[in-house]
C-alpha cells in the first residue's frame, strides 16, 4: 500500500480493508498534508470516498489545485469511518522527483568501481545523499556531478566482509527525512570472487591450495563458488585433497573456478607429482609362495597411497592395502603359477612401478617324515621355506595348531601342546588360513609321544621347599597335580619345571600326574609331604 504514479500535481494513492467488520462503512478516504505541519490544521485534505462495502485494495488519483512542491515531502493515511470507530492506517511519505535519472543495469564487479549515472540532476542541490544497503551499509556515499549535470559520479568498493555473491543496493535518498519518502535507485552490484591457485608440487595427500583474493576468504563453503576439475565442480575449499574426492582421477588436472557467473579455468593443466622407480620399495622377503602376504618397508609411497591403492602382478589384479602410519605396503598373492612378476602400484591419480620382479614359488618340503615325538621338541624341516616368512601350521582336521618362521630352505617347528591326538600337520599360507582357503599342502604324517614324568627332585619336602621335575614336554604344560592340588609351575624349559611347595591339606606320600585333552600321566615314584 502506498503511493505511485506522481506528477507535478497529482498522485495515486492506494489503501486497503483487510476484513469486514459488523459495522457499516460510513466514509472511507485518505487525509493528506505536507509533512511536519500539526493534524487537523488548514494544510490538512480530506479525500472523502463516501460508503463502501469492499474489502481488499481501494485506489484514488488526487489532483492537486496546487503543484507539488519538490523541496517538500507529503503525508497521507488511509481510514474508515463506521457508526462507532475511526480507524486509520499507517502513515506514509512521498515527495515529487524533480530528477530525471536513468538507472544503470544490474552489474558485476570484482571489487571497485567507478559508476556513471545518466540523467538530469540540475536541481539535485545539497538535499540528496546516496545510500547504499545490502551486504555492507554506507549511509552516505561521496559523488560528483558533470559540469553539465547530466552525469552522476561515484566510486564504490567491496568492503572487507563482502563474500562471492554478495549483493548491494545503491540509491539516492533524500538529506534528514525518511528514506523511505524518496528513493531512486541507481544501480544494483553482485560481487564475484577472483581465485588464484598455489602451483606447487602436489600428490595424493598434500592439499591443492586455493585463495580468494579480491573479496572476503573462507576456508570452505562459500556461496555459488566452486572449483572446477576436469570439468567436475566441488564446493569451494581452500584446502582441497584429492584423497576426498575419489570420483576424480588422471595425472594431469585442469583446474579453475566458477563463481556463479563466470567459469574461469588457469592457464595451463596441472601435473600431479608421481612417485619415482629409482626409489625402491623393500620387501620384507625375498620370494613368495603363492595366496600369502607380501609386505614391503614403503615410506616414500605415502603421499600417493595414503588412502587408496590396488597393485597387479604381470596383468593379474592383487589386492593391496597401505598400512599410512607404518608405512607398509601389502600385497596379497593370489593363487597365481610359478613364476616371475612385475609388480605395479596405482590408484587413480599416481603409478608407481617396482623395478624388481616378484618371484613366486610353491611350497615344497624335501623332508617329508613320518615323525613321531614327545610334546616339546623341534621338528627341522627342509625345503623351499622363505626366510622371515610366517607358516601356519593346521592338523588332519585344518585345526590351527602352531606357527612358525622359515629360515633359509627349513623350517623350525616347536610341538606344542596341541600336537598331542595329531596324526598328520599341513603347512599353509597367511592367505589360506585368515580368508579360509582351500589348501593343497601335502600333509605330513606324525605320532605324539604325548609327555612324560621321568624324575623329581627332592623326594621329600614340605611347605616352602622347591620341588623340580624334569620330564618330556612338562614345560608345556600351564599346570600340574601334587596329590589332589594343582599347580602352576615355573617353565625352565620344555621339560623342565620347578615350583615352591603350597600348604597341602595332609601329611603323606602322593604322586605327580599330568592332566592332558587325551591322556592322564602319572609319575612312576611317590613324593612325601613331611
């Protein structure tokens, strides 16, 4: 509701009943008088519309029997009069424009400009400031006029808080009246943000860095400002990694930005640094059986592998891991024929290329057995074994028993507690093993002695004395029985333990036995408790 259509001597000015009341409209209308003069007074017009029964916007044209005067601003009010209560409507302004302007188009701007005004402004006099409002707030903005005064002059810049996108409204206002009684807008500016991009040298991990440097930074999410890659966008971030943005790939990037208006591309593509073969990974081994895992010491990959890695050998995929805060790399050997292999490394940004081959063989054991021993001896074995490499050892019945290191071409295997009911062991990968893969490993027959209680010593004690045994695999075992009470002992080695006699419950002679998953052993020879 307001005022339009101004002329010298007449204006349009427009109201509105909301609702309809109970009470009949009597008169409705507009009072009209020039700003600061006293209600009710001789300047006060009465634009009486007499009785009504509409309800929504209700418009006139008052023709003054005087001209407006143009250094004098006006106040008006909508009302309606019923049987009980006289009800009037907000108090507006106008003044009549006595400029002629051309208003400039809405514009962009990277930060400053110079702004020309087209018109007439012979009576613009010292009564007028311009106004700006919108991302930042300026209450009155120094200009100059031509000397003709057909041109208005003024110089703006963005200032420190503007952002991408960023709108201000620049207008022309009356001096020490309501703004809202005159206002001639002169032009509209969007701000855009220029981007400069940090040419240094990136990878996989470090950051491609990116600066506003026109307008006001963020370090991410600023509005309708994205980068461009490779004709993808991305919201703006100045500290962008790659390692976030799988979807991309390729060792060379175009780069540039797009700021809601312009796409800007920099001048020349980007190449990512590449990891060099000169500098070679280290395998922890020197050869590799296959389905196992192959670990190399791998810490100049860590700017390009950190977070993303597949591996072939020759053109068979393998899968690969990089462990970032070991700085290892892990190849898992499929189940892949003898042979040699070239190994490469990628992902979708980087290429690495080992420059020795990987050599896979098939296990293969020369000593084959049968073997028969007691719990806690050494089983030395000869073969193609790898040295460093762990092999797990399962029963006939693929039950986990044991694992051991290869050495070069053999393989010390510790019987354990486990190997007792065995009938036959197997040595198997890593691979096979953990993701439970079928095995072809030859089994190797084998017979537990089980173990033995071949002495002790003394034969005699009582609480406090230090009893020793020695026996086959008796250090194997987590306890033992003296009489009826178990025990923990001290291991001295695999058949050897001792441990300090508890308080026993009686006097008298006991044996020594053995409690084993499937047999029981017992000493041959009593020990007395005194």
């Amino acid at each position: 509701m307001g005022f339009s259509d101004i002329t010298s001597n007449q204006v349009k000015l427009t109201g509105q009943i909301k609702i309809a009341g109970n009470e009949t409209v009597l008169d409705h209308g507009f009072i009209i008088q020039e700003a600061g003069t006293e209600a009710n007074s001789s300047s006060e017009i009465n634009i009486s519309l007499g009785k009504t029964n509409q309800v929504g916007e209700i418009s006139t044209t008052f023709k003054s029997p005087k001209s407006f005067d143009p250094n004098v601003y006006y106040t008006f009010y909508f009302y309606v009069r019923t049987e009980k209560n006289f009800i009037k409507g907000n108090l507006h302004e106008f003044a009549l424009n006595s400029l002629s302007i051309i208003p400039n188009e809405n514009r962009f701007s990277y930060g400053r400009d110079t702004i020309h005004v087209n018109g007439n402004f012979e009576n613009l006099g010292d009564k007028f400031r311009i106004r700006v409002r919108g991302a930042f707030e300026l209450f009155s903005l120094p200009f100059t006029l031509s000397a003709d005064k057909k041109v208005l002059s003024f110089v703006i810049g963005a200032g420190p808080e503007v952002s991408n996108f960023d709108e201000i409204q620049i207008s022309l206002v009356r001096k020490n009246e309501n703004p809202k009684s005159y206002v001639q807008d002169l032009v509209q500016i969007t701000y855009l943000a220029k981007v400069v991009f940090e040419r240094a040298y990136h990878d996989f991990l470090t950051p491609l860095k990116f600066k506003v440097e026109n307008i006001a930074d963020s370090y991410y999410g600023i509005k309708n400002l994205f980068i461009l890659i490779n004709g993808k966008k991305i919201p703006y971030n100045n500290n962008l990694y790659l390692r976030d943005h799988p979807e991309f790939g390729g060792k060379t990037l175009n780069i540039g930005y797009m700021n809601g208006k312009d796409s800007v591309y920099f001048s020349e593509p980007y190449n990512l640094i590449q990891p060099s073969s000169d500098d070679p990974i280290i395998p922890h081994i020197d050869r590799v059986h296959p389905n196992t895992l192959l670990n190399f010491n791998a810490k100049q990959l860590h700017h390009f592998f950190w977070a993303y890695v597949s591996a072939k050998l020759g053109n068979e995929e393998v899968e690969a891991r990089f462990d970032y805060r070991e700085n290892l790399l892990g190849i898992h050997v499929g189940d892949l024929p003898e042979g040699e292999y070239d190994l490469t490394v990628y992902n979708q940004f980087h290429f690495y290329n080992h420059k020795n081959k990987i050599k896979v063989e098939k296990l293969k054991i020369s000593t084959k057995g049968p073997y028969s021993t007691y719990i806690g001896d050494t089983i030395q074995l000869k073969g193609n074994f790898i040295k460093g490499l762990e092999y797990f050892v399962i029963n006939q019945n693929n039950g986990l028993i044991n694992s051991a290191v290869g050495g070069e071409n053999e393989i010390k295997l510790e019987v354990i507690s486990g190997f007792e009911g065995v009938t036959a062991f197997k040595f198997i990968s890593s691979d096979e093993y953990y993701k439970e893969l079928k095995s072809n490993a030859i089994a190797i027959p084998y017979k537990s002695l089980g173990y033995t209680i071949d002495k002790f010593y003394p034969t005699s004690g009582t609480t406090g004395d230090v009893l020793t045994i020695e026996g086959k695999g008796i250090g194997c075992v987590p306890a033992i029985l003296l009489g009826d009470t178990k025990i923990t002992p001290i291991k001295i080695n695999n058949h050897k333990i001792s441990f300090s006699i508890p308080r026993l419950p009686g006097k008298g002679k006991m044996k020594i036995s053995i409690s084993s998953v499937h047999n029981f052993y017992q000493s041959d020879n009593y020990f007395e408790y005194l």
